[in-house]
C-alpha cells in the first residue's frame, strides 16, 4: 500500500476485467510485525471468494471502522451508484496495495506503514488482532502496474515496498534493471526476492525527512541512462520524489506516459485529506 491517499470512496474499484465488485467485508485471520515500521496483516473469509491473484501490486480500497465500531459499515453498489451510510457510520478509507493473494488459502495480505496513532490506518493496524474486521474493495489498475521491458527502473519510500516486492516476485526470471527504496534507517530493510538481473539498492536518508530527501531522484540519475527504449519507469511514495522521477523520466530522458507509472501517495507535512485534491490534478497528469 502502506498508505496511499484515496480519491473520492467509491464501494467498488475497477479490477483487471474491468468490472465493478462490491466491497467484501473480511477477517483478520494474523497481524505479523515485519520491521519497526511495517506490519503485515492476513485476511480471509467467505467474502475473498473470487479475488483475483493476477493483480500484483494493485489498488485496494480499504474500509476502516469508526472509534466506535467493531466493523466498518459498507455501502452498498446499486445500479443507480453508491449508497452509503449516515456520516457519522460511514467507513474511513484509504487506498493499499494488494502485497499477495493466496487463492488456494483465501488469504489477501496487505502491508502497512507504521506511523503511531497519528492515522487511522497506521492506529487500526496496530491494534488489530485476529477476529477484527476490515472492508476491501478491488483490486484497480492500471493492470498490469508493469508493461513488458527490456529494462525496469523501480523507485518508492516505504510506503512502495509492499507494491515494489509484489511486482518483484511477478517478473519473468530474465528481467533486468534497479530498484531503488527509501527508508529511514537500515532497521527497515526487508529482504525481497526478485530476478538475478534485477539490482535492489537501500537508501537511508536518516535524520532528513522525506520531502526534502534526494535520495531516490539522485540514485536513478546516477544510472547515467542515455538511451530510454525498452525501458520502463515505476515510481511510488511522497510527492516531491515520485514527481522529481516522474519529471526526469519524461522531459529530460524523454519516456513517454507509456513508459512511466509515477504516483505520488502521500505528500510530506500534509494530512490525508488536505491532500486529496492536489494528488488528483497529479494523477490526471500522470494517466
């Protein structure tokens, strides 16, 4: 996911056929911690049924309860759109990535970043226990997140790691290329597996904070890429990174849109809802 700010809640998100599926309410079945600032949680449930697991890496919508609710309250899909419940009932949501879909089990894991109880996402994934209840909608696209390429460039903060290590494992084995992820400090650093030819570098931006860091924008012009056929850019995380790739990839390396998926999820200093707007002007750029 792993934070990602959500435009305007719909109950359903287009998935890979193109197809709007009503939200499914599910159960948190294990809540793994995987650095000081990741946590995994698995859900499962009747409600899984049909989830694709040819979505790697794509968006999720998830429905959070409210402080005083067991389990969010859906909307409902009707032909005429959403209908959704009173304010005071409606479901807090934010947008994820799906990190891994286990048909067989019934099993959707997502990963989330940990920010204290300054969230709502980061607050319900730190005391969630199995039992708990989350609504998800989804997955949406672009799908697939990565166009066939003889060479891929991968770019993200935390926040990209549970997209990056999904779109890792679905390469064919022969790809090549580089990742580069930024974290505070090495205690964030998780292995993840990907083809021999792909290259993963961490970077620890340590006492900087993550909209004044250069770390990522630096690393992929340190490749010194002076030929962009065949290649293709992903870029994920806060805004002042992903638009500094995104503006290097397509005005001075000169990929086209085809070639570069470059989404900003959240933005330094700035709440979810401050900005939500911002983050749509960028995406219709982007798209």
């Amino acid at each position: 996911m792993t934070t990602i700010t959500s435009p305007s809640p719909a109950p359903g998100v287009r998935g890979p056929r193109g197809k709007k599926k009503p939200p499914r309410l599910l159960d948190v079945l294990s809540v793994t911690r995987l650095t000081p600032r990741m946590m995994r949680v698995v859900l499962g449930g009747e409600a899984l049924a049909g989830f694709p697991d040819d979505a790697p890496g794509g968006h999720i919508k998830a429905f959070f309860p409210r402080d005083h609710q067991h389990e969010p309250s859906l909307p409902t899909l009707t032909a005429d759109g959403p209908v959704w419940p009173a304010a005071e009932e409606r479901p807090i949501t934010r947008t994820y990535s799906v990190r891994h879909m286990d048909c067989e089990r019934q099993e959707l894991a997502i990963d989330f970043v940990l920010h204290g109880d300054d969230g709502p996402a980061s607050r319900w994934a730190l005391s969630a226990t199995p039992g708990d209840r989350l609504g998800i909608a989804g997955p949406g696209g672009p799908l697939p997140l990565l166009k066939p390429a003889s060479r891929y460039v991968l770019a993200g903060d935390l926040t990209a790691v549970p997209a990056i290590a999904a779109l890792l494992e679905a390469l064919p084995e022969d790809a090549t290329g580089d990742v580069f992820i930024e974290a505070v400090d090495p205690a964030d650093t998780l292995p993840l597996a990907h083809p021999e030819s792909i290259q993963v570098h961490w970077l620890y931006r340590e006492t900087l904070s993550a909209g004044e860091s250069p770390l990522l924008i630096n690393a992929v012009k340190a490749l010194g890429i002076t030929d962009p056929e065949g290649l293709f850019g992903w870029a994920g995380g806060e805004n002042s990174a992903v638009l500094a790739i995104r503006e290097y990839m397509r005005h001075q390396l000169g990929m086209s849109k085809k070639q570069v998926y470059a989404v900003p999820y959240w933005k330094d200093q700035f709440t979810e809802e401050r900005y939500h707007e911002e983050r749509h002007r960028i995406m219709d750029d982007a798209l």
